[in-house]
C-alpha cells in the first residue's frame, strides 16, 4: 500500500464506522473491496492489518450494536473473509474472537440487520473468501455455520440461495481435499465430519416431498461433479445415486430440469462417465420425463462423446417424435424407414401438441432449435428429407397451406395459425438444414414455401427477416449446372420468380421490410455478382433502380442499407441503366448521389456506410475512383474533417491507409498493424508517395485527427503515422537534417492542436519537414497513453479513497476526482 493511501484509511475507516456519516454507494464499496482482495493476494494479510489498525477497529466497530448500513455491515463481512483467507491472519483474527463474533449469533446472524439480503448475501461471500485452509473447516463446525448456510439455500433472495448452494459446493471439495487415500470409501461414515454433514443433508433433500429441497439437492450436486473430477466424487455418486433414481417413481418427476442438468453433469465427468448405470439411469429417465423435459436430456446425450448407441438412438427418438406427429397430421410420410423411428404418434407428444396453445408452440420451438444445434456435428444417421419435409409442413401449418389428414392435423392448424415464435424457429432450422443436400422434390418444396413467406401479406417484418436470410442460404448452397460455373435451372428459375417478390418487398411501407430486402440484396450480390444467370436476371428487373430510390428513403437505417447495396452492385456492375437519354443514370450520377450523402445527411448511419463504401471502391479500383484518385481522397478527406460522427473520421483514416498502402505500392492484403515493421518503400517510390500525400492533404487529416477528442479517431491515426514512419525510415531528404522554418511551424501548430486550439489549416507542406515532425514525436507512448482506459487514473485507490471522504467533506472538492 503507497504512503498516500495509508494515510487516508484510517479517516475512511473512521467514517464507515460512524453510522451517522452518509456511505458512500455499494460500487465504492465493492471497488475498494477488490482494492484489499488485490493486496491480500500480492502480500501478507497479517502484514497489512499490523499496519493498518484501523481495519481491525472496523472491524470490531461491525460487532457492536448500533445502526450501521447493511452495506457497511456486509462490507465488513466480506473483508474479514478476505483477510482471514490467509491461515496466519485467521489465527490472529482469532485471538480476538473477532471472527465468531462476526459469523456467530453474536454478530449480525442473530440481529435485526439479518433481514437485509445484502447482509446475508454478504455473511456467505464471506465465508466463501474464508474457507481456504483445514484451519476454516473446524471453525465452521465449532460455531454451526453449515446449519445456517443449509437454512440459506431456501433463502427468498435468489442471489442469496444460489451463494448459499456454491458455498457448500466449495466447503465439500475443501474438506475432501484433506481426504487420505486416492479412492475415498463409498461409505460416508469414513469422510471428514464436514463432508460427512453435507452428504447427510443433501439425502435428506433428495428423500424430501417439497419439490424445492430436491432442486437445491440437485443443483447442489450438479456442481460438485461440474467442477470437481477427484477420485472422491465415485463413491460420492455411488452413495447418492441410489436416491437420484428413486426421484423417477415419483409422479410427476420433481425438479425435473434440474435432474437433467445433474445427469447431463455426471454423464460429462471424466470420473463418473464410465458408470455402466448411469446410461441405464439416462434410459430410464428419457422415458419417464415429459416431451418438453425430455428435449434438453436428448440433446445432451446426442453431444456426448462416448455414449452407447442404443441410448444414442433413443435419445434420436424423444428429439425427432414431435416433428414425426407433424408429418403424420400432414399426411406426409415420415420418410424412409429407420430415420424416425419409434412409434409417430406417440401419445404423450401428441397430448402435449394439443393440450394448449402454448404448450404446442413451446415444444415445437424446443425441438426445432434443438435439432438445429445438432445439425453442424452431423450425428449419422441424419434424416435429412424428413427434416425437411417437416420444417416445410411446420411453416405451412403456419400459414394455413397444410392438408391436415386427422383431427391432430386439423388441430395444429388451428394452434399454429399465424405464430411468429414458430415460424422464426422453423426458418432459422430450415436455413441451417442448407448445409446438407436433400433430393430434388425437397429442394423445391423448401423454395416453394419461402416463396409463399416471402409473398404473403400476413408475414410479419421478423418473419420475412428470417426467410430472406434462410432463402439467402438455400441460393447460396443450390448446385451449379453440370460442367460450368452458372447456376442450375432449377436456380435460375426460382431466382425469376423471387426477384419480382424483392421489387415488391423493397416498396413496403414497413422500412424493417424494405431493410431487410435490402441486406438480402448486397449479400446475394457480394456472392453471385460473377454467376452469369443471376447478372442477367438482376438486370432485367427493376431492383438496382428501387434500390437507388431508397437512397433518399425516410428512415435512416434504410438509407444506409441502400447505400451499401448500390455501392456493392456498382462495384459489380450491376446498377440501375439510364431510364432514358434526358435522365442519365450512370457511375457518375451515383458517386454525386453518395457525396450529397456524405455531405448533407443528417443521421450518422447513411454517412458511415458512404464512406465504407467509398473505402471498398478504393480497395478495389473501382472505375470512378481510378479515373482521378487523388482528387477522390482529398474531397473525402476534406468532408470527413468537418464530420461530427467519429466513426466517419474513422472509415476516412482506413480510406487514407488503404490510399496510402496503394502509394507505396504496399499488396493491399498486408496488415499494417502486425507486431512486425512493414518493409521499407525505396526511395524513388517514397519521394513519389509522400509528394501525393501532401497534394491530398492527408497530413493534415492525419495530425488533425491525432488530437481529436474521440479516442477511436486518435488511435486510429496514431497506428497510420506509425506505419507510415517505418515505411518512410531510409529517406533522407535534403532538407530534414537542418530542421528549417518549415519543420518549426509545423510543429508550433501542432502544439496549438494538441492544447485544444483550432488554428488555421496548415497549407502546403514539404515531405521532408513532415518526415521531421513525425521522426521527432513520441507516437509509441501516445499510442500507450491512447490504449489505457479514460478512467485510469479515477481508477486508482488513491483516487477512490478521496472521493469516497470527498463524500462526506473529510477533503476539500479540489481534492476529489470529477468523473
């Protein structure tokens, strides 16, 4: 601890211990805690009360009775554990029985402060910092804690009852870690008294009828065989799992997802996973849970590594059955024999579909996202016709499209009508299903219904989010035709009829719709922009031109997707044709169109996606920009210095790189941020590069934005000079060495920036004297001082223990951080 800070404690702690001083909130509370948490584990706990007194004062100040903040009384709580972490400062807490009286009766276990959750939230969190040595274990049985934390688990504060459980968690691997013998008996009577009192509790709990105990039980366990693989957790499992499996008789199976979570759990030990009857007790409990319960065990079991394949095959079943009910009430077939197999109607699914309207859509939704989950790992065999047969009838029970062949079906119509909660999680599985190939009739069913989506009038704008985005995906996997690079017909006949459907979608009234149409248009066109069919097919419609009204579209999210769009599908050669000769239509137009934006629109989000777009066509040589490249960089320089948006001024300081790599003649891939220095420009090349980076006035947009207020801009430009120094460090030019009037004014007017002056524009600039300016400043540590938090002095203890006195005037205001 620094001399200052020493110096401030002892009226900080003075004041925590007056109850009539106002304290400060729980965040200064809380900083200063990880203030002692840090010095405790750098150094001796025992060192640092012997020199602060005060913190022992406090302390005991806790004990007594008087009105102090359940802040402050959990506060000290939590720093006696943190102190007493240490063996040595425990035993010399002790000495005073300080630690009884603050987690005995004595304490604020038995006053009126224990109805405070803060208080009880902050006696467990202190017992927790606490126990880390056998010294812990015997002061926890002498003065009954465990009873009390036992009592905490059912605690109505959640944050409470949940510490309480980790707290017993990390009590029973600590007094097994004293255990002698690598291979605990299974008998508990053999364990450490503390172990052997949870293990009693937790059967206890299991063996309960209130439902409540058996999930803390549960939950309990769940994270003992989550965190701790020791020997010990066998015969750990062995006692208890007995109790476990008896939970099962019971009807209805009580704390049922937690049952699954400790299974899942134990299933995931690398100690435990080898018990032959924990896959029988898997078996058992796939058939005694409901549909909705049993979806979460079959998921996990499916991602085990080594599982039998009989229970693997079974857990298939429980995931695929309720989409197999969905085909037979569609009079679908559920495809070819053995990939759904188990009984389709199974009646316990079948009630659950049709028991209640949210029952039927929570189940759905379960298993579609479920499926989807599994899908990337593939598991064989994969039914992947049926899948998509049932993802398809999903989305026309739906929208009212599907045949029902039973009254099931005639009741999911009813139920399923217009749900958007289904029909999300129906498109989000029938976009992943793309990653597999299906038979030809599937394909075309799949794009049959996105089509009816995509032109329903009833598909709500998240909706037809969701089937642009699956639609995107089936376009993107479909096969090419046989011996060339073009699309298939099949492709190229979907592709006719959806484009219409875009035109429409792109002149809805909603701009979610219209955003959305746009986005599907710039991700087909940055992927199919070479695909011959889709070129001519794009052209013939009308959508690069809708897309370029939107240009001027009310809503500024819609602008800046139409800027994106139109700036993709000129790079490609795809924009809008000249409507006719009095109305040209072209490149130029365009470029002027995105200048006014950049120049005069009022949101940030349209002038962000401009000067993006602005950067890939320099990137990428587009033919406007080349025609006059530095002439290009300088307007966009010079509209971006004015930009309030620091993201603009940050998209212009990536277009000066990628015009400044160009220059020097550095591939564009190279990254010029690698801890590595660039290759060194030769000389000829440089002289060239530096003179065109003065003509566009970089340097001062550069310098400028060095300065600036936002720290993005400031760092940003601080990695460009520094490239720039490296690249440009074997010149010499023939004025640098002598430093001349150029380089001083230079730098004065640098001083006047970095103090916040506006000052008049630089002017004309020599590259040699730049190169002097930027040989001379220190951009390593600026760019170390730009990388440290805002708040990194606020942050300090010093800081902290002012303000928490500036608080309650113990320090003049000049002596506090503002922040």
């Amino acid at each position: 601890m620094d001399p200052e800070c020493s110096r401030l404690l002892p009226a900080l702690c003075a004041v925590l211990a007056d109850p009539r001083q106002p304290v400060a909130d729980d965040t200064c509370l809380e900083k200063l805690l990880d203030w002692f948490k840090t010095i405790t584990e750098a150094g001796s706990s025992l060192l640092l009360l012997q020199d602060s007194p005060c913190l022992v004062e406090l302390l005991f100040q806790v004990l007594k009775p008087q009105d102090l903040g359940s802040g402050v009384l959990s506060f000290g709580l939590r720093l006696a554990g943190i102190l007493a972490a240490q063996e040595d400062c425990f035993q010399y807490l002790q000495q005073g029985e300080l630690l009884p009286g603050l987690f005995g009766e004595a304490g604020p276990l038995g006053g009126a402060a224990w109805t405070a959750p803060t208080v009880r939230s902050g006696w467990i969190q202190g017992l927790r910092s606490l126990a880390q040595h056998p010294s812990a274990l015997q002061f926890l049985a002498d003065f009954g804690a465990l009873d009390t934390v036992f009592s905490l688990q059912g605690d109505s504060s959640l944050f409470v009852a949940s510490a309480a459980g980790q707290l017993l968690v990390h009590i029973l691997g600590l007094s097994m870690q004293g255990h002698p013998g690598a291979q605990p008996s299974p008998q508990a009577c053999d364990w450490p008294a503390c172990a052997q009192k949870i293990v009693g509790h937790i059967e206890e709990s299991l063996g309960s009828s209130a439902t409540p105990r058996v999930m803390q039980a549960l939950n309990v366990l769940t994270t003992t065989f989550a965190h701790c693989h020791s020997p010990w957790t066998q015969g750990l499992w062995v006692q208890l799992s007995p109790l476990v499996a008896c939970l099962l008789e019971r009807d209805p199976v009580p704390a049922a997802h937690s049952l699954v979570d400790l299974l899942l759990s134990v299933a995931r030990s690398p100690a435990l996973s080898s018990d032959s009857g924990l896959w029988v007790m898997l078996a058992q409990t796939l058939g005694c849970l409901s549909p909705t319960q049993a979806g979460p065990l079959a998921l996990g079991i499916l991602k085990l590594q080594d599982c039998p394949q009989e229970l693997r095959t079974q857990a298939s079943d429980v995931l695929l059955q309720p989409l197999a009910c969905v085909l037979q009430a569609a009079a679908q077939a559920p495809g070819p024999p053995g990939l759904l197999a188990g009984p389709v109607g199974n009646s316990a699914v079948v009630s659950t579909l049709l028991s209640s309207r949210s029952a039927c859509v929570g189940l759905l939704c379960q298993t579609l996202a479920h499926l989807e989950l599994l899908q990337p790992m593939a598991p064989s065999p994969w039914p992947q016709a049926p899948m998509l047969g049932a993802a398809v009838t999903v989305l026309q029970f739906c929208n009212g499209s599907a045949v029902p062949a039973s009254d099931v079906g005639s009741r999911l119509c009813v139920v399923l009508a217009g749900c958007v909660r289904v029909q999300r999680a129906a498109l989000d599985f029938l976009g992943t299903l793309s990653q597999g190939t299906g038979p030809r009739e599937s394909v075309t069913q799949v794009f049959a219904v996105l089509l009816d989506y995509l032109r329903s009038p009833d598909s709500s704008p998240t909706v037809l989010k969701k089937a642009f985005q699956a639609t995107l995906r089936w376009l993107l996997s479909s096969p090419k035709s046989p011996g060339c690079c073009d699309l298939d017909p099949h492709t190229r006949l979907f592709l006719g009829e959806l484009l219409p459907v875009l035109q429409k979608r792109l002149c809805s009234p909603c701009w979610e719709v219209r955003d959305s149409g746009l986005e599907f248009l710039t991700q087909l066109t940055r992927r199919w922009a070479g695909q011959a069919g889709f070129r001519q097919a794009l052209l013939a419609s009308e959508v690069p031109g809708l897309a370029k009204q939107l240009l001027q579209d009310p809503e500024s999210y819609v602008r800046a997707s139409a800027v994106t769009a139109v700036g993709q599908l000129s790079s490609q050669g795809l924009h809008a044709t000249p409507a006719s000769p009095g109305h040209p239509e072209g490149p130029q137009s365009l470029l002027l169109d995105l200048l006014h934006i950049l120049s005069a629109d009022p949101e940030g989000f349209p002038r962000r996606a401009v000067m993006q777009v602005f950067t890939e066509w320099l990137r990428d040589g587009h033919a406007e920009v080349a025609e006059d490249t530095e002439r290009f960089v300088a307007r966009m320089l010079q509209v971006a210095s004015q930009d309030l948006d620091w993201e603009v001024r940050v998209q212009a300081l990536e277009l000066a790189l990628v015009f400044l790599a160009q220059t020097l003649g550095q591939p564009g891939p190279h990254c010029p941020y690698t801890v590595t220095a660039p290759e060194a420009a030769p000389p000829g090349r440089l002289a060239r590069a530096l003179q065109a980076l003065c003509r566009v006035q970089l340097f001062e947009f550069a310098f400028r934005a060095l300065f600036d207020c936002d720290r993005p801009v400031a760092q940003k430009s601080c990695d460009l000079l520094l490239f720039l120094r490296d690249k440009a460090a074997p010149y010499d030019g023939p004025q640098e060495a002598g430093g001349g009037p150029d380089v001083a004014s230079l730098e004065a007017t640098l001083q006047r920036w970095r103090a916040g002056e506006q000052g008049p524009p630089l002017g004309p600039l020599e590259p040699e004297a730049v190169l002097a300016v930027l040989r001379s400043m220190d951009l390593e540590g600026l760019r170390g001082a730009l990388a440290e938090s805002s708040d990194h002095v606020e942050k300090s203890p010093q800081s902290l223990l002012q303000d928490m006195l500036a608080t309650v005037g113990i320090l003049g205001d000049n002596q506090a951080d503002c922040y």
